[in-house]
C-alpha cells in the first residue's frame, strides 16, 4: 500500500456502517493492513473500491483525506484513459 492509500484506509476503518455492509469488513480489512509494517499491495479492483468507499463516505471523513482519494481516482482515470487511446475504428 502507499502512503495516500493506507491515509484513506485508516479513515475509512473509523467509519460507521450499518450491520452486515460488505463495506464494513472491508474497511475494517484494509486499515488493519494499513497499519502493519510488512508490505501489502492492493489489486487494482481493491484500489478502486477503497477509493470510491472514500467517497462514499465522505461525510464521516475528513475532508483533506476525500480530497486525496479524489485525486487519486482522477489520476486512474486519466492513466486509464490514455492508455486506452490507440486507432480507432
């Protein structure tokens, strides 16, 4: 995980979430290891999830680690994007 990414996992594990949300144990997952010293990387599905939980849940997080999950998913689309670009038909 990178910085922004265990940042925006450890705001999303103090999260309040409604009994039986796959959210939740999610959350819960990802900011128990952000907070572990060995290494884990995410998948891109589970990058995207986390993000987009982020802003979902803007509302009980603070708003400079919104902003940052925000960016981050500009910044995968935009990589998407142009790696996308090729002939078209």
């Amino acid at each position: 995980m990178t910085d922004n990414e265990k940042t925006i996992a450890r705001a999303l594990g103090a999260c309040c979430f409604t009994p039986g949300h796959a959210t939740k144990r999610f959350a819960k997952d990802m900011a128990a290891c952000a907070t572990q010293e060995q290494a884990y990387s995410l998948s891109p599905a589970q990058r995207r999830y986390l993000l987009t939980a982020a802003v979902r849940y803007r509302r009980q997080i603070p708003a400079e680690v919104v902003t940052l999950a925000e960016a981050e998913l500009r910044s995968d689309a935009e990589m998407h994007a142009g790696a996308g670009q090729g002939a078209s038909c």
